[in-house]
C-alpha cells in the first residue's frame, strides 16, 4: 500500500492535547513540516510563549525555551545573539502574550529587526486563562472579563498587529494568514516557509500571524467557529502580505 503521508519527522508522535476545533495542531505541523523541508531541525530552537502556545513544546522536536508571559521577544533577541550563527531561532505566541503583556518586548524586537521569526496565533482571546477579552477581541465580542461585549468607548478597538509593525521601518515580512481552508492552510505554510528562509539569510525580523480559532471560549462549535472567523474575525483583520523586501 502507497503511503501518502505521515507525521512530520521533526515532530514528536503525541496525543494533540488541544481543545476540538483549535487550530493551533494544525499551525504546529506546518511549522513540523517547514523544519523537515529546510533540514534546519539539529539547529532550531523555539521560545514558547505563556497561554495553549505552551501545549506545543510536547509536540516540537527542537529544543524549546519557555519565556515569562510576553517576553518570548527578549529570550530570542538574546538566545539569538549568543548562540552559534546559524542557529534558527522562532518564537510562538497567542495574542494575549504578544499583543498585551508583551506588545513593548515585540514592537522594539521589530523595530531592532531581529533577525529570528514570530509565528503568532490570534484567536481573539486569551485561551488557556479562561477567555478573558484579548487586546484582539472584536468590538461587541463576549468575554469572561466582558460578558456583555467588548465596548470601545470602553477598552478601546481591537490591536491589528501587522498594521501596527508596518509603521516601522526594520521588519523584513509581514504577513497575515489562515488556518479556516485548505487553501489557506497551504498559503499559511508558504509564509512560515519564508519567513524562515528570510532568517536563514540573515533578512531580519519576520513575523507570521495566523489567524485561529477558539471554539471553546468563544462558545462555538468547531464548525460554527470556522464560519464566525470568516464572517466576522477575518474581516476585522484582513489577510495579506503586509511587508515583504
């Protein structure tokens, strides 16, 4: 029998641990997948941030750093200056660790232009804490900390993180992408691909978001959260390529 395909050597063969309908299994094996392709696995190192980014350091078969909430930006930054000059150096983080607690650690990461990679998944909320509101929760969206909607005169508007660092002027590439399709996911694995390319020749900052769901704190079904994401999520943070030299 012609196999057709199997998991990712550069992933370890555990049970996923995520909740039903989150996409954060399918951003790891992407990120698996690039690792394989590029053969940078011996040389690799992950800086975890703090949230369900934590769940993915049992899948990763690189080494794996976990930083303190937010500043999974200043690990790298240090990690990546230190250590041998072709390691590759990634960090992964949810909105919550990079768009609140850690949004100084990654715009001065950004504006230094680092030369190491951020895979950031936004679900709009704080996942693994109990869904609290999220710098990245849409307006009118339900929380734990806003159980009658997020109101902007109230918290202000949602972050849009790739607008924001495109105001600087080091980042190499700056992407906002899917995990809602098929297609989308094959566009989401090109841009992880190239924004580890883009370190391995020594580019700069490259950062990918991915846009994600959260069935379970967003009270959805996993279905029903793919099509919130498409009708509602997706549109308040359009996909595009943001910055690309």
């Amino acid at each position: 029998m012609e196999k057709v395909y199997s998991v990712p050597s550069t992933k370890h063969e555990v049970v996923g641990g995520f909740c039903p309908g989150c996409l954060h299994g399918v951003v790891v094996k992407l990120v698996c997948e690039v690792q394989e392709e590029l053969g940078i696995l011996d040389r690799t190192v992950c800086v975890v941030g703090v949230g369900c980014c934590c769940i993915t350091a049992r899948h990763w078969k690189c080494d794996v750093m976990n930083a303190p909430h937010g500043r999974a930006p200043a690990v790298a930054t240090g990690l990546k200056r230190m250590a041998p000059k072709d390691t590759v150096v990634y960090t992964y983080q949810g909105d919550g660790d990079l768009a609140a607690i850690g949004l100084s650690e990654i715009m001065y990461a950004a504006n230094r232009g680092e030369n190491f990679t951020v895979i950031f998944v936004n679900n709009s909320t704080y996942g693994m804490t109990g869904g609290q509101m999220a710098p990245t929760t849409l307006v009118g969206m339900k929380a734990t900390t806003a159980p009658f909607g997020r109101k902007a005169e109230d918290v202000g508007y949602p972050l849009h993180m790739c607008e924001i660092l495109n105001q600087l002027g080091a980042p190499t590439y700056l992407a906002r992408v899917s995990c809602d399709s098929s297609p989308n996911v094959i566009k989401t694995k090109a841009a992880i691909k190239k924004a580890f390319q883009n370190q391995i020749d020594g580019k700069g900052f490259s950062l990918v978001e991915i846009m994600s769901a959260c069935p379970t704190n967003w009270g959805l079904s996993p279905l029903d959260s793919i099509k919130f994401m498409r009708e509602k999520t997706m549109v308040e943070f359009p996909l595009g390529v943001y910055r690309d030299r």
